[in-house]
C-alpha cells in the first residue's frame, strides 16, 4: 500500500487555495486533514497531525506560516510569493535545527511555465538581447510577478556563465519607468489586465532573428499536477528547494 500523506491547506478560501483543496481530495495518495483560512489557528496542524503543509496565503503570513511548519517538523510547500533573500536565508538557517524537515519554495507550479524558464534560460546565452514580460489578472499583489524574478534570475545567471554581457540599450532618460523593472540587468515587464491568468513571454533577440518562449496559465487548475508533485517530493528533499525545477530532473 502506497504511502497516503496527511495535507494541510493554508489559505484554503483563496483561488489557488480551493483549487488545492480540490486537487489534495481527488488525488488517491493524501488525505486533506485540515483547510485554513484568515484567522484559523496554526495549531490545528499538529491536532490534525498534519505531515506536509501548503501555503497559498499573502506575502505578509507566509513567513510565520512556514516558520510554524518547521518549527514542528511539518514539511512545507509553498506558491506564496515576497520570499527575498533574507527571508530565505532565516529559512535556512531554522531548517538547520530542523534537518529533516523539507521547504519547498515555488514561484509557479506550472510545469510548462518551468519548462518555459528552462528553455528559455539555455538559450539566452546564445542571444545578444532578452527581456521579459510577466501578464496577470488584476487581483495580483506584487510586481513583478516571482515567476519571472525566477526566470531573469536564471537568464542572468546563465549568461554570466557563458560570459554573455548585458543586453544593449542606449536609453538615457526614463523617468517614468517605461523600461521596467531591472532583475539582474534582465527587463521585466508587468501587465495586469482583466481578463488575464497568468502569461509569461520571454524575447530573445540577435542580428536578423528573434525567439520567443511564451507559456500561458488559463486556469488555475494548471497549477495543481506541480502542487501535488510537491506534495509528494518535499519529504525527500530536506532543506530548502527553491523552484519546482528542483523535483523534475531536468539536467
């Protein structure tokens, strides 16, 4: 008999959150012990024995939540965004008294958005120029979005290896920001508009040609197979794992 995971949803009230309620009591391998919402108290992870926690909450909770997980060896996925750096690092540092315990950190379970990062992230060093641009629903918190930090940062971090420089702009004058924001010398650009999910392009331009890697969310429902994919791997992976990509074995 396979292995059947007690899951907690926090967040449970939100769009993404009754989607992984949804998902985690269809999928045959987890039990959902416990749905929380605004004001509900964290405590009930350990009533209900709670063995993986996702977080799906608002950037100002997620810390304390995932803080609280560890703290009683409760492995956590999260899709929350607002995790810097420094964030991260008291993460890590808690996760060291906690070593058995598993973190992972998503800026988006799509896995055709992962792939989208990847790929565009192998080509970029072939390219003398890359931008990208992030498209969301209006209801989205921050900007720009962390799926697309997740991807400059890739970009950036890829073409620093292969000694690529940065990409050519002779702007002088900005003063309203029509360059976007600047994630490791790569351009991000953030839409919100009515209508939207969640959109990724990423551009990468040379003499006479251009790639254009694009993935597009419609529905929420396309974040779950990653969410569970999560789910399913956190316990395996002890510490901190920041990005789905981590679980796909994609080298």
């Amino acid at each position: 008999m396979s292995k059947i995971w007690k899951v907690a949803v926090i967040g449970a009230a939100g769009r993404m959150g009754s989607e992984a309620v949804a998902a985690v009591n269809q999928a045959d391998d987890m039990e959902l012990v416990a749905a929380l919402g605004n004001g509900d108290s964290l405590e009930l992870l350990v009533e209900y024995s709670a063995e993986v926690m996702i977080d799906l909450t608002v950037p100002a909770v997620t810390e304390q939540n995932v803080r609280f997980a560890v703290e009683h060896d409760i492995h956590a996925v999260v899709g929350t965004t607002g995790w810097d750096q420094e964030r991260l690092s008291n993460l890590e540092t808690l996760l060291k008294e906690h070593p058995s315990v598993g973190v992972l950190i998503a800026p988006n379970f799509a896995i055709g958005s992962i792939l989208a990062t990847e790929f565009a992230a192998k080509a970029a060093r072939f390219f003398e120029s890359v931008e990208v641009i992030e498209m969301h629903h209006p209801n989205k918190v921050d900007a720009p979005s962390g799926t697309a930090v997740h991807t400059a940062q890739k970009i950036a971090e890829s073409r620093a290896v292969a000694g690529v420089g940065p990409s050519p702009d002779a702007t002088e004058t900005d003063p309203d920001g029509s360059r976007g924001a600047v994630v490791d010398g790569v351009n991000v650009h953030a839409v919100r508009l009515r209508g939207l999910t969640a959109h990724q392009e990423i551009l990468l331009g040379d003499a006479g040609q251009q790639l254009v890697i694009r993935h597009d969310s419609f529905d929420r429902t396309s974040f779950m197979p990653g969410v569970l994919l999560g789910v399913r791997q956190v316990a395996e992976n002890p510490g901190l794992s920041v990005g789905l990509d981590r679980y796909l074995n994609l080298d």
